[in-house]
C-alpha cells in the first residue's frame, strides 16, 4: 500500500481544527439570519469560558478528529488485509462451552456443521457441558448425531463437567482434547454464517495471524428497540474500531462469539497461565499480544448471536466488561501500558477516552444548567445549544453510514439509520457504567458471570 495513504490520517483532525474554529462562527450568523436575535457582547466569567472550551473541544475533536482517525484506519486496514485459497487447509477443531444453553445451543451446532461441510479441510467439534443443570447435554448429544449423520466428514463428541468449573475450564478441557492445528471457539448463543470458517482460515494463513475474529451481528431475532441499538453499536465497534486496530497489529479482543486461534499457542496459554478476569476473551489476547503474536480481524467473516434485550441484562454485560477491561489494563497486563507499542498507545487511548472521558461527558450533561445560568447571553446559548445538537446529529447519521457500509456493504437496511438520534441513549447507559465500574474497580471489585436460570419449560425434541 502506497505509504502517502497513510497521511490521509491527518485528515480528520484538520477538518475537526478548522470545525472547532468556524462553527460557533456560523452558528452566531445562523441565530443572527434566521431568527433575527442580535447577541449581547458581554463579558462571561472565567469559569464558564473555560468550561464551555473544554466540553465544546473534547466533543468536536472526539466525534470529527478521532471518529474519523479510525474510520481511515479502517479504510486502510481493509485495503490491506489479503484473504486468497491456501495450499493446505489445516484441521480445525470447533469449541463449544455450553452451560445451561438448552435453548440456542442446537441452533449453533447445525451451524458449525454448515461451516464444517464447506471448509476443504478435516473438522471435528467439542462441546463441553460445563455442569448444566437444564437438558443442554441431551440436547447437544442428539444433535451432534443428527448432524454426522446428515454431514458424515465431520466427526463430533459432547464431554460432561460433572459440576460447573466455568468457562475457562471448559476451554481447557475441549482444547487438551483438540486433535485439530487450529481451534475455533463459539459461544453456545451464537451461530456462524457457513463461509466463516473456510474465510477465517484463508485469512489467518495469508496473512501470518495466530488469531483472527470477525464480525459478530446482533440477532434479528426477537429484536427489541435494545437490540436495534446494539446493531448500530457493533457496526461502529466492530467494522471500524476493531478494523482500524488491526492496522496497526493491535487487535484487543478475540471474543467468545467468533475466533480463531493456532491450537498450540491457545494451549500453552490456557494450561500456562490462570485465566483471572471475567473477561477471558481480552485476557487471552492481550496475553498474545504480550508474546508478540500477531491478532487479526476479518469483517467479511460473519456470526450472529444473541445479545440483550432489557436493561438489566445489557447493565449486567457492560458491567462485566467494563470491569474486566479495568482488570485486564491496570492489574493482570498493566506492563502493557508502558510498553512501547501501537498497542500500549491503544490501551492508553481506551482508558483516556472511554474512560476518564465518561467522567467529563457525564460532567458536561450535568453542567447544562449551571451553563445556562451563567451565561452572558442565555437566549444565544440556547440557540448556539441547539445549533450544536444539529451538527453533532448529522455527523453522527454520517458516522453510522460509513459504519454500515462497511459492516454490511449494499445489504444494509437503510431503516437502522432512524435510529441513530435514539443512539445517544445507549451510550449514555455506557457512559454511566462505565463511571459506575471505575468506581466499584477503584473499592476492589472485579466481576462476576451471571448464572443463567435454567427453564422451567419442557424440552421439545
């Protein structure tokens, strides 16, 4: 790739300058025209021009300069990764942790046995009942032998936790028993489009990765308003976050839903090393990124899994994560931060803006009426306010339209997109677990999974 592309870089944070310059400009002229309101030039006190500074230049940078840094990156990330057919397509072996997953767990197996049909190598799957207390092994049993039967290159086998270990046991487990060079983990809620894995592959091979994940969709399924928003959220995590970090070889997260992993080094590192955090995912590949292998991302590569549908289950999931992100960067890996990487400036990034930046975001809403108290011109500042609001919208609806078009290309529905003014909800819930995980981090609180109830309902064969 030619290296002048990487200035394009620059771009954004030249139109975020030359924004945070000339808006409060234009936006003066448009209460002036518009609605004939001529400003009154008084002094404002110190503190609230400060204040207004601050808020006013963290989010224009952070939405222009920084948004569009990383969807460059990802442009460029793209354009560089290579994915053609190998000389050799090495065993895979697919890994299915399961726990009281009675209800998705046959809709994942048929899937992987798709994968396993169009994938021109060996294949075989463990799923490993890590003590369920539901039907999840009977269930996983039949319709592994359905499958063989139906797919009869592609050998499967159920082993049994007598009690729950979790599901870092259950990982070490099907991989101590992995015959396969590569190991596929998947989420008992989540299933593979049946391309992946021979894509994954040929990705990891073509371009020297010990690692790979692709793109994880929300489910359509029983969608909720929550699970539209989860949808643009991913679009812009995923297809332009977690793309522009593999840039850079500084990949964060293997998840659970879709990853690839050469079986060797995932061994050693599950048996190696006592897996602490709630996050086992981002664990393990910074733990691989400590070791110099490189980690890569795929977007062409696709799942789809189960995400929540109420703000209790999306809470418990943020807190989570956010808890074992905090785990992970400042307890298990912090010689990361200080390493001199892509990847130590990534996790600084991360921890700066995601977030000591929630703290000022949240500071920034709850200033709104002091500002406006203070405010030399109150009536300017409403109208500059809602000014503001217009602008950030559109480049917020732009925002989502590239990261659409790069999740999905011309798939896409169009009717997401009404939903990215209702998107600020969602990511104030972020903002506010976030602030409240710092805090619980901060008194010596890591995380915990959340056990699923089992159904009480009958199992319908």
């Amino acid at each position: 790739m030619p290296k002048f592309n990487y200035f394009l870089l620059l771009l954004p944070f030249v139109l975020a300058l030359v924004s945070w310059y000339y808006f409060p400009i234009l936006a003066n002229w448009l209460s002036t025209t518009i609605f004939g309101y001529l400003p009154k030039y008084e002094a404002s006190n110190m503190i609230w021009h400060v204040a207004t500074i601050i808020y006013y230049s963290w989010f224009t940078f952070l939405a222009i300069g920084v948004g569009g840094l990383l969807a460059v990156g990802a442009w460029l990330s793209r354009r560089k990764a290579r994915r053609k057919p190998v000389d050799f397509y090495p065993m895979v072996t697919f890994v299915v942790p399961a726990f009281n997953e009675e209800k998705g767990l046959s809709r994942c197996i048929n899937s992987l046995f798709q994968c396993g049909e169009k994938y021109p190598g060996p294949v075989e799957l463990i799923v490993v009942d890590d003590g369920s207390a539901d039907h999840s092994y009977e269930i996983a049993y039949a319709c592994i032998q359905m499958n063989m039967r139906k797919y009869p290159t592609m050998k499967g086998r159920v082993v049994r936790h007598s009690a729950n270990l979790g599901k870092v046991e259950a990982l070490r487990t099907a991989c101590n028993r992995a015959m396969g060079q590569v190991v596929a983990i998947v989420d008992a809620d989540s299933w593979w489009r049946a391309e992946a894995l021979r894509s994954l592959v040929e990705y990891m091979r073509s371009n020297g990765k010990v690692a790979v994940t692709g793109y994880v969709h929300p489910s359509d399924e029983g969608i909720s308003s929550y699970v539209v928003l989860q949808q643009l959220e991913y679009s812009q995590g995923l297809s332009i976050f977690r793309c522009a970090q593999a840039l850079g070889n500084a990949v964060l997260v293997v998840p659970g839903a879709i990853g690839l992993f050469e079986a060797n080094i995932l061994r050693n590192i599950l048996n190696s090393k006592g897996i602490k955090s709630v996050t086992e995912d981002f664990e393990i590949t910074l733990e691989m990124q400590k070791r110099g292998y490189e980690v890569g991302y795929l977007n062409s590569a696709r799942c789809e899994t189960v995400t929540p549908d109420s703000f209790s289950s999306f809470w418990g999931q943020r807190s989570r994560w956010f808890l074992g992100w905090l785990h992970n960067t400042l307890d298990i890996h912090r010689d990361v931060l200080l390493s001199k990487r892509w990847l130590s400036l990534l996790l600084w990034y991360c921890l700066i803006v995601e977030y000591a930046g929630a703290f000022l975001e949240l500071s920034a809403i709850a200033s709104f009426p002091f500002l406006f108290w203070f405010s030399p011109d109150r009536i300017l500042f409403v109208l500059n306010l809602l000014w503001f609001g217009f602008y950030t919208l559109m480049i917020g609806v732009v925002s989502q339209m590239i990261a659409l078009k790069f999740a999905y290309g011309q798939s896409y529905s169009l009717s997401l997109l009404y939903y990215t003014p209702f998107y600020a909800i969602l990511r104030f819930i972020n903002l506010w677990a976030r602030v409240v995980s710092t805090v619980r981090f901060a008194f010596g609180h890591r995380g915990n999974w959340e056990r699923k109830k089992v159904s009480q309902k009958p199992v319908l064969w």
